[in-house]
C-alpha cells in the first residue's frame, strides 16, 4: 500500500507540472517509480519477503536492496523538488520549514550518517535485533523501514538532486563512498565465518517442521549470506561511483559554462566602455 501511495503521488505531481506545460525528465520518473518503488515492492510484496524468514541469504538480498538500491533511486527521483514545484503554497512552506530545520540538519550531516550507514548493519546483526525481528512481525517490519531511512540519509545528500542539508563537495562525497566499502565487506567475510548461526534458533526449528526438507545446510546458508551481502556491497558502490563520476562531469561542464557566460559578459561590458570611450 505504501508502494502504491508513494509511486500515485510522485506521479500526480509529475502529471501537475506537465499540465502547467513544465517539464519533468523522464530519467527523475523512471528512477522513482520504476526502480525505487518497484525493488521496494519486489523487496517486501514478492518471493523476497514470503523468503527473507525462512533463509538468511534471501533476507540478506533483501537488505541489500532496501538499504542501498531503493534509497539510490529515490534519491535520484528528486521527489522533493517534485514536491516543492507542485506543492500549494502552505505545504510547501512547511516542506521547506523542515528543510531548515536544525533536526534536518543534524539528520544529515555527513559523518553522522556515515556512523549510522556503517554501524546499523553491525548492530542488526550481532546485537540480538535480528534474532528479535523473527519472532515480531511489526519488528520485522520496522526493520524494512529502519533499512530504507538510513540508506536514504546517507545517499540523499552524496547523489541526491534535491536541495537537502548536508551536501558536500564531490571529492569528499567520494571519499564517503569510499569509506563505507570496506565496512560491508569486512562485515560479509564475518558473517561467512561465523561458526555461531544467526537467527540460529529460528532457522534450526523451521528444519524440524514438515514440508521445510529442501532447505539447506543451516551454516551453509549464512556463508552464502555473508558473500552475498561482501559482493552485493561492492557491485552497489560501483555503481554508485559510476553514478557519482557521471554527476561530477556534467557539474563541472554546467560552471564551465557560467563562467564562459560571465566571460563573455565581462569582455562585452569592456567593449562597450571603450566604445563609449572612443566616442
């Protein structure tokens, strides 16, 4: 339902601005509603979800798509200058009050988020929250929340359109990017080489059940886990590199044309003097 009202919403707007004759890039809506929403969707309505408590190297797919893929796109969906280009005047008035608000601020500075991005994944797994969040389903739930949150607090300012606090400079939001890849790859190569199963108690007692004789070795299954989520990491961070390098381009090209423009601004403010001069 969320899916539905999020990608409903995003494309009401978009529908809103093309009607006032604006333009909207595709890329933005293809992002958004096609790539972000839809891995949310296929990550908690398909055979992810109906799987991710039954064998920890689906959840961790899972995981990896709900903290890295959809917070990607979302980001590079702008929903928020959607929003703030087809808002009324008091919503949006209240959208940029948030904004600005010392809580956004805080929300978003980057090392802050970077602390969240890397440490989340190592508390879920070793603190006893995973154990807990197979046993409550409204914790299981908030967990798929919890992933997409802090994703997107760490993604939206490092490749994130939208005028959001706590954006930096490209080198250093590469060196952010930078940062994080080994943090996910130290974690997988532990969980592929931890003796003690995760879940340990749950995945144990569904072998025992009838009709669950074709799952696998209970350890087995965690190593395949912790490799998926060590070569998930750095496909994503590749990816997100690409992206990265591609938005640093087109933002040196855009100064290297206002400055031509000022240039050339500057030298037909200098002709006209010497002109009047000369005259």
């Amino acid at each position: 339902m969320a899916t539905v009202w999020a990608a409903g919403l995003y494309l009401l707007g978009v529908r809103a601005l093309h009607r006032r004759g604006d333009s909207w890039p595709v890329g933005r809506t293809v992002m958004f509603v096609g790539v972000g929403m839809g891995a949310f969707f296929v990550a908690t309505s398909s055979g992810l979800a109906a799987y991710d408590t039954t064998l920890l190297s689906v959840h961790m797919v899972q995981h990896m798509v709900l903290s890295m893929l959809v917070p990607l796109a979302l980001a590079l969906g702008a929903p928020v200058t959607l929003a703030l280009r087809t808002l009324p005047a008091r919503p949006r008035r209240w959208l940029l009050t948030v904004l600005h608000s010392r809580v956004a601020t805080v929300l978003s500075f980057p090392p802050l988020t970077l602390l969240l991005y890397v440490v989340s994944p190592w508390a879920l797994y070793f603190s006893g929250w995973y154990d807990a969040t197979l046993s409550h389903v409204w914790l299981h739930e908030l967990m798929h929340v919890h992933l997409v949150v802090v994703g997107s607090l760490f993604f939206w300012p490092i490749v994130g359109i939208d005028p959001v606090p706590g954006r930096v400079g490209y080198p250093v939001r590469m060196l952010l990017v930078v940062l994080t890849l080994p943090f996910h790859a130290f974690l997988g190569v532990t969980i592929m080489g931890q003796d003690t199963l995760l879940g340990g108690e749950h995945y144990l007692a569904l072998r025992d059940q009838p009709g669950y004789g074709w799952l696998p070795d209970a350890i087995s299954d965690q190593h395949l886990a912790g490799g998926l989520l060590w070569s998930s990491g750095d496909l994503v961070g590749l990816l997100l590199f690409g992206v990265l390098f591609t938005q640093w381009v087109r933002s040196s090209f855009k100064e290297a044309a206002r400055e031509d423009r000022r240039l050339d601004l500057l030298e037909a403010r200098a002709r006209a003097e010497a002109a009047r001069s000369d005259g």
